[in-house]
C-alpha cells in the first residue's frame, strides 16, 4: 500500500494500492487498444475535451489547491498560483496545437508532377512518469499536448503527488478524454519499472538526474523516443551596475519560491565585488522577512521540505560549507516542529569544493559567492554538469547578451530568473536532460513526423 503523508505535520492523508507488474500490463494493453480510435478522432473534438478539463480545473479549484498543500507541503497562495499557470498553459496548447500538428507541404514541382509532405503522426501509447514538485506543470506539459496529438498517456503521479494524479485523471475522464485513454499507473519506482517494461512508444520523464539516467538506458535499448527534463544548479550573476534592493528582492524569490524545490530555483547568485556586501544585508533582510508555517495559511511563504530524506541532503550540504570557511548568515538547520522542515538559510564566502555550489540543493539553501569581473562570473556558472537555466541582473543589455550568450543552459534570463513560459522551449543541456516540453516544438514531439513523397502521374 502507498501511504500518502502530509510533510508538514506527518498526517496520514490516504493509503492506496500499488499497480504491481501485472496490473501496469493490464493498463498497458487498454490503453494499447484504445488508441488508434483516439488517434481517428477528429483533432477538434480532442481539443473541446481539454477544454472541458480546462473548465474542470476552474470549478475545482479550491479542492485542487488544498490537496497540492495538504500533499507536498506547498504554501496555498503558491498551489493557487500553480493552478493559474496551468489554465494559461493549457490556453496555449488549445490556441497553437492546431496548427502545430497540420500536414504541411513543402515543396511541389508541377513538371515533375511531385509533392512533398510532412504529417504528424501520433507516437501511439506513451508513459508518463511524473515528479512532484509542479505536478501540474510537468505532468500537463507531456499528457496536453500528448493526449491533443493523438497518443494514448499512461500517466504514472509521482507517489509524492498521488492524490493530485487522481485529480487530474478524474478531471480528464469526467471531460470526456476515454478511460483507456489516459489512464493512471499508481505507485513508486517499482511500479515506474513496471511501466518501463511495456511495449511503450515513448518515455517522457521528469525527475532527477540519477533516476533520468537509469530510464535513459533502458529507452536506449528499446529504440523508443525519450525525453529527460531533470534537475538543475541554476546561477545567476549580479553585476555591479544593478539597482541592489530590486534585484536582492527578485532573487531572494528566486530561490526559495516553492521552498527552494523548483527545477528553476536559483540555486547559485555570484555577485560583482563592487557591490556584494551591500547586496548580501539586503538579500538576507529580504529572506528574514519570509514567514514559515502551516503550508495552509494564506501568510506562508515557506512550506514543508517534501521528502523527508532531503532533509538530510541539505544539513549535509551546510555542514559541508561550514567546515570549508563558509558563513551562516541566516538559518542553517531543521526546524524543531512535527514534520519536514527546514529553515530558509544564506550561505557567502562559498567556492566550489562546496557541494552547496556544485550538487542540487532542491530546498531552501542558497550559496552567493564574490566574483571580480564577467569573465570570472562566466566561469564558474558554467563550471557545473546542470544547464537548466541562467540569469544576468545588470542596467546592460548588451552586457547581459554577452554574459548569456557563453552560458550553457537551455533558457537565459535577463533581470528576471525562475520564470517558464509555456511560448518558450523547456530544456536543459548536460544533466538538465534531453528533449524539451512547451512552445510548438513541445507540440510536435509528441508526434513522428512522416515524410510523403507524393508523384501524381
Ligand atoms: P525522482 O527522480 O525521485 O522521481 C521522479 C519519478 O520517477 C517519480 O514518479 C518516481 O516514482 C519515478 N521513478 C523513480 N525511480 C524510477 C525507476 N527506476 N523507473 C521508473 N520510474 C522511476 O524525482 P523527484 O524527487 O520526483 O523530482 C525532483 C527532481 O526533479 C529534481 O531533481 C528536480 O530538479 C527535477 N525536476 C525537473 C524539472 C524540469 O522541468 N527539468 C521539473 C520538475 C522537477
């Protein structure tokens, strides 16, 4: 049995079955068999049934909300917002998918009585496995634009997350998208393997690196699509002609917005000598001010550390830094209340023998280190495996284009950071993954484009 706690107090919200192998085949085959039905299904009746979830998500909102918070700790202003971004994810795919998946002719030559076309054909049936930390996000991401494209989802919740799965599975069915169609795998690793030993098309992962990599291999051997979104040590440099307060102020968010557990999150700041001192009394005001609580209040602003384990990773982290000349400037521990919690905490006079500034943190920790010119910035914001995304605060945009342009990441910020639009490709370079989500690309591949060589006589 999965047993669904609560990380903020360690309540027992539900316990539920596990899919074993056998179960996971049997999913396997119901969906195998009702896609190539879904796939005939005209693209504008697929498109009203995620309208209809669309609708499904406004009026069960508040639910929704208060089971994302009640099952990862999430503060309820910030499950909210989740679900606004979710609705303009969703507008996104309604209004562009359309056109993303028509046939397209790219070239004809009456003389030669010849055309050329690409379709796009649906993978067919799909997995789905899912992490935690933005379930809607990533989990809609994939099974939107999959489900729009014609591939029957076998959609597997993190077990984090599981009670928001089964949200999203009886939304998707009650708007009409076939039970065999979506359907839902439930459980952990074991049951994650499971899936992966089914005749599947495609594997589309989001989650860490270590688990991305063991689910890279086995999609390897099977020849079958595979797409990778994992973690991240996202930089960010500060230069010394920025307006300090504002930008103390957007990066403080930055980093700890979701408690620190975003694949985004700013996970390194290095700051212009000129103006680090300055910058770190203001960042550190700043992350004073954030109040920790019951995830339920509408005052909170960091919520509970998820998996309990983490809880370890971070103190390992601090004690790490500490021992290697760093300072504690504020916080630095667990929190003595029932639960996973762990105190908002500012590390400076960090290098790079800190794993603080090397491995994920994926919490509230955040280490700023002094740099004395862009050239050094550059360095080490690229001196990681991670290239999830990089950002640059300065009055310059030349200067920002310059810094940005070295950097190896899959999406830039300038004068913004922790920001994903469902206009721009998600990817990551390195161990950030492979493949991407969002934009039109993020349409198309869910599909196999087909080439047509048509010759009429
Ligand atoms: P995780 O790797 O522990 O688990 C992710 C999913 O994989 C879960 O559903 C889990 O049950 C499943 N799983 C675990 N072992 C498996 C196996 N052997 N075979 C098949 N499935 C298996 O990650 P998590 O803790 O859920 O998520 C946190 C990580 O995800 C962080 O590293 C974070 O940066 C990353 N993340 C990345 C993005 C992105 O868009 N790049 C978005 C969100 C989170």
């Amino acid at each position: 049995m999965l047993k669904i706690v609560n990380p903020a107090n360690h309540d027992v919200l539900a316990e539920l079955p596990e899919d074993g192998s056998y179960a996971v085949r049997k999913k396997y085959e119901r969906a195998r068999a009702a896609q190539p039905a879904w796939a005939a299904t005209p693209i504008r009746k697929r498109l009203e049934h995620i309208k209809s979830f669309r609708d499904e998500i406004v009026n069960m909102h508040d639910t929704l909300a208060r089971t994302l918070t009640q099952e990862v700790g999430k503060p309820i202003k910030q499950s909210r917002n989740e679900l606004k971004g979710l609705l303009t994810r969703i507008d996104f795919f309604l209004g562009e998918a359309a056109a993303a998946l028509r046939e397209e002719k790219v070239f004809a030559d009456a003389t030669q009585h010849l055309e050329e076309r690409i379709s796009h054909e649906p993978l067919g049936v799909i997995a789905n496995i899912s992490a935690w930390n933005y379930p809607y996000f990533v989990g809609s991401n994939v099974f939107v634009p999959a489900l729009i494209a014609g591939n029957a989802v076998l959609y597997k919740p993190s077990e984090f997350a599981t009670l928001t799965g089964k949200h999203i599975a009886d939304m998707l069915h009650r708007a009409g998208i076939p039970d065999d169609v979506f359907v839902s795998v439930i459980g952990g690793a074991v049951t994650g393997s499971a899936l992966l030993r089914q005749p599947v098309d495609g594997v589309f992962f989001t989650g860490s690196y270590a688990t991305g990599a063991k689910i890279g291999a086995v999609a390897g051997r099977k020849m079958i699509k595979v797409q990778l979104e994992l973690g991240g040590k996202d930089p960010v440099y500060v230069c010394d002609d920025v307006d300090v307060k504002t930008a103390a102020a957007g990066l403080a968010d930055g980093a700890f917005y979701n408690t620190g557990q975003s694949c985004c999150s700013v996970e390194r700041i290095y700051v212009h000598e000129k103006i680090h001192d300055e910058f770190v009394a203001e960042f550190v005001a700043e992350v004073n001010g954030f109040k920790l609580g019951d995830p339920l209040d509408e005052q909170t602003y960091i919520g509970a550390i998820t998996r309990r384990p983490q809880l370890e990773v971070l103190r390992k982290q601090v004690t790490d830094a500490r021992k290697k000349g760093a300072m504690v400037l504020t916080g630095g521990g667990s929190v003595e209340r029932k639960g996973n919690w762990f105190e908002p905490t500012v590390l400076t006079q960090v290098n790079h023998r800190m794993a603080v500034m090397r491995e994920e943190s994926f919490g509230p920790i955040i280490g700023i280190q002094r740099v004395v010119d862009d050239v050094e910035a550059v360095h080490l914001m690229n001196d990681t495996e991670y290239g999830l995304t990089a950002g640059v605060y300065t009055a310059n945009e030349k200067r920002a284009r310059r810094v940005l342009a070295q950097v190896k990441s899959g999406s830039v910020y300038w004068n913004c950071c922790d920001r994903v639009s469902p206009r721009l490709p998600w990817s990551g370079v390195g161990h950030s993954g492979i493949g991407l989500t969002l934009s039109t690309y993020g349409i198309q591949t869910f599909t196999r484009p087909k080439a047509w060589h048509l010759r009429s006589a």
